[in-house]
C-alpha cells in the first residue's frame, strides 16, 4: 500500500502558542503544525496538542494535552476554585522524581505567594490518591486543593498536564512531558528529547559541568528549604503580633465600652500615670448614677485627672460633654474638698472607619469651651495610639508626653514636635 504525508512522530499542533515560546518548542518534535481557533484537523493524525488558550475548544479523546493558563479542561476539570490556603506541598510521586521536584520547586512555588488563588475544581480532584484519575504537580494544605496537575482519564491512553498560567521556563517542562510519554507511549514518542544532553553521548567535560550545575541546584533547592521555612516563621510572628495589636492597643481605634477604658488606661498607663479603672460600683451616691471611668495620677505629686470614655460609631457627641464635667466633679469635690486638676473626655469616634479617613471628632472647637473652662479636653483615641506608639519607637519619652497632656485645654493632639525629642534610654 502506497503512503504518502506520512510524517515522523511526535507529530504535534501548536494553538495559541506565543512566537517566542514556539521557537523554543517545535524544535523538540519530529512534526509540528500551527493551527488558529477555527482550523480543522483530524487528531488520529497527531500525538499531542499544546495549547495556552484559557477555555480549549479542541480536547482529543486520544491526544495528550499539554496546557499552560486553562481556566477549563473539558467538563471534567475547571480551575475556579478560590481559595486562601498558603501552605504548598509537593506530594510524594513528584517530590521522589528529581527532575520534576526541581520543575515544581524552580517554576511553580513562586507563583502562590500568600493570599487569593484559584484551584481545580474537580470530581478527580478530591483527596491524596486523587482515584488515580490525577497526580497533583502542587497543592494547598490539608485540604489538598490542586494548583497544577498531570490528569491520566482521556481516554485512549491520553495524558494532560495542567499548569497555571505565568509559569516560567516552559521548554524545561515540555521537555519533561515528552519524556514522561516516550515512557508510556514510545510508538507515538519514539525518542526522548535532548539525548545529546545525556551521559552516556557527552564529553568528560560536558558530565562535569552537568554534574556542577546538578550541585549548584541542589544547594539553592536546600536554601530554598531553608528560606520558606524562615518566611514562615517570620509571617507567623508577624501574625502573632498582629493578634496581639487587636487583643491590645488595636483596641483604642476599634472598641467601645468596658474594652475600649481597657485599652485606654492600659495607654495611660504605658505613658507612665498611675491609673485606677473606677468601675460599675463608683457612682453618685445619691442618683447612683455613674462617674468617671477612670482616675489617672501624675508619679509623686497630688496630681488628679477624672477621664471619661466614649466609642462612638458616628461622631462624638457634644451633649455627653457633661458626663465628665458634672456629677463626677462634684463628686471628687466632696471626696477630696478640691476640684480635679484636669477632665479629659475621650473617644474614639467613627470608630468602624479606617482611623486614616476619620473626620475630626467634634468639629468645633467653640463647643468644648464648657470642658475647657473646667481644665479640661477632648482627647481622640488616635491620638492617644500615636503619643504610645512615639514611646515605643524611643521617638518620645514618657514624661514628656504627660507633661503634653496635664498641659493641655479644650483639644489635645499629639504632636512630636511639641514634646521633648527621643529618649536616651
């Protein structure tokens, strides 16, 4: 029988394959052809499809698939599965093969920084075995959400390799991916590619420095190791100190009520006062109702300032002006036969806002007038936050910051410029 266009394998179509990656691609197989979306070929006459479209419109029963950026591979895979996982594993049949361990660990880890990213969706894609139907290249956590994967159920013999989309060095894994089908399928993949590259047909000279490189990427994969297991320990430090801001002075710019006098008088107290939280017993003992929230003394002097605390979702209001310049001054009137020396009224207003955008907390200043002729102020948590924060930057002393504040009427804010420079110890 006469046969004619009978072309070596692998014969192989390129679609949507960019010029500069094609140039390095075609030149591994035996028989390539460039087809545009509407071109209509007959697959038993090809052995593997290359494609770097999102939404493949040509999936071959028979032929293997290699796939870079595919969003959907036929209604069997889709990669739309949003997740937030960080921790990447690389399971066990790659981790134990060199080369694509090395593939995975050079081109694909990078890609999945911490945050957003999507997975395959997947009824393969499910547990470690993944039914046999899928080796995962790279996945996410317990939850073994795939990133990128090799699927083995096409029908007819047929293998597709999945990788996400921006991957780098593509010949190095289309390379590997003839290499793994010369393995199952050496009729349609007669060679492996790069045979001059092996041992056994270079020079003495070529094994050494293939030998060099092969210690020079053992040593980065072990600084690698050595690297994300530093990150990780760094994120979660940071993670932990994060929590411990929200757990603690966070609280200033976030809370109201009993947790918002906690975190002011544990601020007041970072600036070195004595502070005594009064609580739900110190009320007026006639109307019973309540009095300041808390007392704040200056170290070794009859010094006393009366704080009232309010969070507020909106903007401070004027009229609770009086909870703090009434009742509880009458109150340490007949306590202490004196007036306090200061009243500070403190809130944290808008306080579900971004405290970078928040308006001022009661816009005029005529209004405090009433506070400031009792000696006393409008305090706004953000402040309060900054005047910490300089101390613990070293760009403050404590000491100074108080004198600041006793020193301040009608509306503090702190201000660096205002207060003694960094401390010396």
């Amino acid at each position: 029988m006469a046969q004619f266009f009978d072309f070596p394998h692998p014969r192989v179509l390129f679609e949507s394959v960019p010029d500069d990656v094609y140039v390095l691609l075609e030149k591994h197989v035996a028989h390539a052809v460039r087809i545009g979306p509407n071109d209509l070929v007959h697959e038993d006459e090809f052995d593997l499809y290359v494609t770097f479209e999102e939404h493949p419109q040509r999936l071959f029963s028979r032929l293997s698939t290699f796939s870079v950026g595919a969003k959907s591979l036929s209604w069997k895979f889709s990669r739309d599965v949003e997740t937030y996982a960080s921790e990447l594993y690389i399971p066990d049949p790659i981790n134990e093969n060199d080369d694509a361990r090395r593939l995975v660990e050079d081109t694909l880890v990078d890609l999945f920084p911490p945050g957003p990213k999507l997975a395959w969706r997947s009824d393969y894609v499910k547990t470690g075995t993944l039914d046999d139907k899928c080796i995962p290249l790279l996945h996410l956590g317990d939850a073994k959400e795939v990133l990128a994967l090799i699927a083995t159920d096409f029908g007819g013999g047929s293998y597709v390799l999945a990788l996400p989309p921006g991957v780098g060095q593509v010949e190095r894994w289309f390379t590997w991916s003839i290499t793994v089908l010369h393995n199952v399928a050496s009729d349609r993949f007669p060679a492996a590619p790069g045979w001059a590259e092996a041992a056994e047909w270079s020079s003495a000279a070529a094994v050494a420095a293939a030998d060099t490189l092969e210690q020079v990427r053992a040593a980065w994969a072990d600084a690698r190791v050595e690297f994300v297991k530093s990150e990780r320990e760094a994120l979660d430090r940071l993670e932990a100190r994060r929590e411990e801001d929200q757990r603690g002075l966070q609280r200033l710019l976030t809370e109201d009520g009993h947790e918002l006098e906690e975190a002011v008088a544990q601020a007041f107290d970072l600036l070195g006062f004595e502070v005594t939280v009064m609580g739900e017993d110190h009320r007026d003992p006639v109307t019973k109702a309540l009095l300041e929230d808390i007392r704040v003394q200056a170290p070794g002097e009859e010094w006393t300032g009366l704080v009232e605390v309010k969070g507020y979702t909106k903007g401070a209001k004027v009229g609770d002006l009086s909870q703090i310049t009434n009742r509880p001054v009458l109150a340490f009137h007949r306590e202490h036969n004196r007036e306090p020396d200061a009243l500070w009224h403190v809130v944290n207003a808008h306080r579900r806002i971004d405290p970078s955008a928040r308006p001022r907390a009661i816009d005029s200043d005529a209004e405090l007038d009433g506070l400031a002729a009792q000696h006393g102020m409008l305090i706004d948590t953000r402040d309060l936050f900054r005047a910490v924060r300089a101390v613990q930057d070293r760009t403050c002393t404590p000491g100074a910051i108080r004198e600041s504040l006793r020193a301040g009427l009608r509306r503090w804010t702190f201000d660096p410029s205002d207060v003694e420079g960094p401390a010396s110890h």
